[in-house]
C-alpha cells in the first residue's frame, strides 16, 4: 500500500485552522477582552424571511407519503436548475439547463471539477490566492505555475504569452483582495485559454457584491466563453448558506477537449460519487430566486456592503490603501509601516483584539498585506474600525 505522498508538500494545517489556533490561545489568557472577528468569510444574518417558509414548508413534504422525497437527481432538481438558469436570463446569459449542476458548495465543487483533468496537466494560479486552488492540485501532484498579482497590476493580472498552461483559475470579484475584472480584461483571459486549449475554471462565488453596472457577474457574458470556461457559484454569500451548503456549476456543453465532452464527463462523475444536494436546502434555495426572495437577499447585501463602506472609510481617513470593498464584501489593505501580514495580525489581536486574516496565507505577494471581511454585525463592524482608528492613528 502506497499513501498519496503530495500530502507531504502541503502546508501543516489549513490558514483559517491556525488564526482559530492563535485566537483561542489569545482568549484563554484574556477573557476579559472582547474578539472581534473581521477574518474568515462566514456570514452573520439569518436566512431570509421567503427561504425559511421554503424550508419549513419542504420539511412538512417530508412528512407526508404523497410528498416525500427520497433520493433525488444527483445534478440537482429541475426547480431549481430552472430558477437559476431565469436569474442568468436578467443577465443576458444563455445557459441550458442540463447544464447546470447543484453542489452543496463552490469549495467542493472547485476540487472535484479535478477529476476530470490529468495530472500531467499544468495549472496557472494567482498569486495571492484563495488556499483551496492550490491545496487541491498538491493533493494531486500537479504543476503549479503562480502569476504575480499585486499593487503594481491592482491584484488583476493579465494573460502572459510566455506562460503555458492547461487549466487556469480566475476568481472576480476576487477572494482575497476584492479586485474585480472588467469584461476587456476577461476577454483577454478568454482569448488565451482558447489559443492555448485550456479551460478557465471561475469562480464567481461573490458576483451578488457587484455594484457597478458595467463589471461582469458571470464570464458568459465575454464572447466564446462558453467553449473554454467552467462557472463556480455559491449560495454562502449570497443569501446566507454557510451553515445549509448549497451552490451550482455550469459546465457548458460546448466544452470539448479530445472529443470528450466536460458536461458529460461532470455528469459522469456527479452520479457516481454525488448522492446530490438535500431536497428541503434545494427548496430553500429556489426561493432566493423568487420576487420577494430577491427583495430580500438585496436588503442583506445591503447590510453587509454598509459594513464594507464603515471599513472602507476609516482606511481613508488612515490613508491606508486597499482594494475590494465596493464590489466586494473583501477589503484588501496594506499594513501600515512596512509591517508583515503576520505581525499587524499580532498586533490587532493583542492590542485591540480584532482578527483578520494575514494576507501572507494567501501567497507570497500577500505578505505586507491584510484582509479584512463586512460580515460580522454592523454594531460590531463600527466597534472594530473605532478600536483600529484610534489604534492607528
């Protein structure tokens, strides 16, 4: 028996895993000082008012023989597919759907889409980045090829022709720096994966944050996009499904590479190694889509793009520079005086007893960098920026 020894080239614990570490050593020895915590990227208010009567009305089906449910597609319901493939119809974008997948969320679904690709294949990842694309492909002993994002390029790198590659990853609006791509800048991208026969898997899992017209929600929107490129989407920040998993792929059925079709092949894999997502989170699901789910999900995003806006204004009133925030629930900030990402954590932790998250966890063009998230509550968003201001000041 051989174990899988690309284990032994990952980091020893997972970045989120050792800032819980190193904030629960912190609060044994001072429980007297309140943590505020604007690291990890989970969410704060309850599901809304439409999803939880979707539920519970599910869970009275459940009880009943003439609507129970058992085991259902492993690709997922056809309400909901439909539901979602109307809300791509609002952004003029076509998508059938058979070839839509629910998953129960982006994170699983951005590893498993591995199972369709070799490992001899070479992937190109910004740098910095979300941990998952790279932990998952030194799981599997694939080549690693980083492009530098950074201040000079505004954390948007752009194709190089130098570099060849097989599969690429793009994340707008970006985890962790909050960048967005402009559709001439996606057009790029598109253009190079079709010229090097690669596929650009995309994770839009933040697209709900957009707030300015003319960004792109989904990389369908750019010319031939379909023929190179796999959608990742999450309900987690969208409407609150941290703790209820649910998300969706797009796997277009354009998608052919040595005859072999990438729809037919997810399809393939999701029906041998996918049980599919529970009918009643389903449900919950496809009420976000509704008229008044809408409505409501907006007023949450609201909330939360306030809470970026108390973070954003107090890093003017610092001149501390960042990116993220408008389009982003993520603000992306440089550590004043030249301090690296793991001191300035230190630092909020032990003096004012805010959490972040180092951007050296991201990559190395991370480090002398820190995120900060708008998730918490918006009582506990203005506390934290007070404490930080007059910490900074």
């Amino acid at each position: 028996m051989k174990i899988n020894r690309n284990y032994k080239n990952l980091n020893e614990s997972y970045l989120f895993s050792t800032i819980a570490k190193k904030v629960q050593e912190f609060s044994a020895k001072n429980k007297n000082i309140e943590i505020i915590k604007l690291g990890i990227g989970d969410v704060t208010l309850p599901l809304c008012p439409a999803v939880i009567e979707a539920l519970h009305n599910a869970v009275d089906e459940m009880s009943q023989k003439e609507t129970f449910k058992g085991y259902g597609p492993e690709q997922g319901y056809d309400f909901l597919k439909n539901s979602i493939q109307n809300y791509y119809k609002k952004n003029n974008v076509s998508i059938d759907a058979d070839e839509i997948f629910i998953s129960d969320g982006a994170k699983s679904d951005l590893g498993n889409i591995l199972d369709l690709f070799d490992k001899d294949n070479t992937v190109l990842i910004p740098d910095p980045v979300y941990p998952v694309y790279v932990d998952t492909n030194t799981m599997a002993g694939r080549n690693i090829v980083f492009i530098d994002a950074n201040e000079e390029n505004n954390f948007l790198p752009l194709p190089d022709e130098n570099i060849k590659c097989d599969i690429i990853y793009i994340c707008s609006p970006n985890n962790p720096t909050g960048a967005t791509y402009n559709n001439e800048q996606l057009k790029l991208w598109v253009n190079y994966a079709l010229k090097n026969n690669a596929v650009i898997l995309y994770d839009s899992a933040y697209e709900s944050f957009i707030s300015e017209d003319n960004l792109p929600k989904s990389i369908y929107e750019i010319e031939d996009a379909k023929k190179c490129a796999i959608e990742f989407c999450s309900f987690s920040k969208t409407a609150g499904f941290t703790g209820t998993r649910c998300g969706y792929t797009v796997v277009p059925k354009e998608l052919v590479f040595d005859e072999m079709s990438l729809n037919n092949m997810w399809l393939r894999r999701q029906t041998t190694k996918f049980n599919g997502v529970p009918y009643i989170v389903q449900k919950g699901a496809s009420a976000v889509f509704t008229d008044v789910g809408q409505k409501q999900i907006q007023e949450n995003l609201s909330y939360y793009k306030n809470n970026a806006k108390v973070i954003t204004d107090t890093l003017d009133k610092l001149n501390i520079k960042y990116t993220g925030g408008k389009n982003s629930p993520y603000i992306w900030l440089k550590c004043p005086d030249n301090m690296n990402s793991w001191d300035f954590f230190d630092m909020l932790l032990t003096k004012i007893g805010v959490v972040g998250t180092p951007g050296a966890g991201f990559g190395k063009n991370g480090d002398g960098w820190f995120r900060l998230t708008s998730f918490n509550t918006f009582e506990k968003t203005t506390e934290a920026m007070e404490r930080f201001y007059n910490l900074l000041k």
